[in-house]
C-alpha cells in the first residue's frame, strides 16, 4: 500500500498492511535536524518533505486563516493583528497564543466583519503541500472547530463564559457564521483536488475534564460542530478530529456527529484505547493514545 492508500484504509474502518504513522511537524529544532535548515513561516512544501522523510504517512496542510500560524512573518515580540482581528505577540513557531481577541461584546459583533473566504492566499499551504507530495502521502486540510474559535479567537474563554449566561443568541449567531465560513474554506480547498481528508481542530477538554459542562456543548456547540462535519463528509472524504483532553462526559455525543476518526485519544487525560476502541468499534478510527508528556524512547 502506499501511504495514502494506507491511511484512507484505516479511517474506513479497513486493516491497511500496518498501522499508519502521523505527527505534526511543529518543531524548528526537528526540521533543522532532518532537513538541515528552517523556513520563517509553516512552509508547505518543507513540511511534505519532513514528513517523507521521516516515513510518515500523512501531511497536515492547515487551510490559511488558521489562527495562530502566521500569513506573514513577524519579528520576535512584535505586536500584530490576523485577518480575524486576534492580536498576537510573535513568541513562538508556528502557532502563537493571542494575547487580545475582536469580540468582547454584541456592539463588537455587529461591527466585526468576518473576513473574505476566496483571496489569493487561502490555499497557500495546502496547495505547495500538493504540489510537493511526491510520495503520495494522505493530505489531511486542517481547520479549526467552532469551539476553539468561541472560546480563543473571535471570544476568549472569559467573554465566551459570560455570553453562554448573559447573550446565548450571540453564541449561536457567531458560531453559525464561523461554521458557514469554514465550510466555504473548505469547499475551496476540496477543489484542489488533492484532499484526502479534512481534519478539524477543537479542544474540548482538559486533562481533568471538559472546559465547559457537557450541557452547553449540547447546547451551543454540538450543532454547529455536527453541521461542520455533514459538510466536510458531502465530499466522501473522511473526517479526523482532533481534541484533546478527557471527554469521557460527551464522547457519546461527539461520536454520533458523523466523524470518522478520534485524535489524540489522551493517556494523560485518561482516555482509554482500549475501551475507546471496544465501545465505538466500527464507527471511528482512534488516532494516537501515546502518552505525549513522557519521552519516547528507542531500547538500545
């Protein structure tokens, strides 16, 4: 099989002839150690070749307008604001944490505009990320879930908590344009032609337990994070999502949304492979279950 082949297999809920390989390739250090020099920005097509290298079987092409990985590079410290209206300060590689948000209020969201889907630089990871996949490894399209988005990007966790209690309808009214956003994103990107999978990103959980109550993720988020997913799955490509932390409250929940692979399944967080795998057997394909904070090792 080839990696592609391989991969698509297992989110099929098919046995490939071994089990795929997959990691993201955030590391400066990692890339200098295996490409012998680093790129300023998340370059697409060093990314594709890394991962090749390093005898992966997928690639992550996050679709432009992924908050927190810079359009444009940035100089360390310095202030900036994304096409989303989020402010950062340049710290780190490639995702950086926000340091303001542009909705602090229902006064703010009317006046926000949410930014055009179709510009010239929308697909430009993904597309170098195509053009470089000479070993035919599966593409996974990264975007961001709606939670995620509420509760770092467009909200932070504090204004979200309080709208959830004093402005529900504003929740439900920026979530659905978001969803609607994305889902227009990604229709650009289907396009391409070179999409295996999509894969959204959305943090639902720490490692003692959901960041919000299981009720108002029925409430707010289930929906629009269902709508997401139906959309994603029209294309008959499968869906991965990753969202880390214990979500044992609302795993049920998660998995009746339709997506066909759960990532990272954490140990840490105490999120059972086996179990995981027992009780959802043939409805989705668990991707991880390492226990990332310890180092992994080769015995001599």
């Amino acid at each position: 099989m080839t990696s592609g082949e391989r991969v698509l297999t297992a989110l099929r809920g098919g046995t490939p002839d071994r089990v795929p390989v997959w990691e993201y390739l955030f590391s400066l250090k990692l890339m200098k150690e295996v490409m012998g020099y680093t790129t300023e920005l998340y370059d697409g097509t060093t990314q594709t070749k890394m991962a090749a290298r390093m005898g992966l079987d997928v690639i992550w092409a996050p679709i432009n307008g992924f908050c927190g990985i810079e359009d444009v590079p940035h100089a360390l410290n310095e202030l900036y604001l994304d096409e989303w209206g989020v402010t950062y300060q340049k710290n780190g590689w490639p995702i950086i944490a926000q340091i303001s948000t542009a909705v602090k209020t229902r006064e703010d969201w009317l006046q926000y505009k949410i930014p055009e889907v179709n510009t010239p630089g929308r697909l430009k990871i993904l597309k170098d990320v195509i053009k470089a996949n000479d070993s035919d490894l599966a593409v996974a399209a990264g975007l961001l879930g709606p939670f995620t988005m509420m509760s770092w990007y467009l909200m932070d966790f504090e204004t979200l908590s309080m709208a959830i209690f004093m402005d529900p309808d504003l929740v439900h009214e920026m979530t659905d344009a978001f969803v609607t956003w994305a889902l227009e994103a990604a229709a650009l990107a289907y396009q391409t032609g070179g999409v295996d999978a999509f894969h959204i990103s959305d943090d639902w959980g720490g490692t003692g337990g959901l960041l919000i109550s299981p009720d108002h993720f029925r409430e707010f988020f289930l929906k629009p994070f269902e709508r997401l997913v139906s959309g994603l799955k029209s294309y008959g490509v499968p869906v991965i999502m990753h969202n880390d932390g214990n979500l044992w409250e609302i795993l049920d929940d998660l998995v009746g949304t339709g997506i066909d692979a759960y990532h990272p399944v954490e140990r840490a967080a105490t999120m059972d492979l086996v179990t995981v795998k027992q009780k959802y057997s043939g409805r989705i394909c668990p991707i991880g279950n390492v226990n990332a904070p310890c180092t992994l090792h080769l015995e001599p």
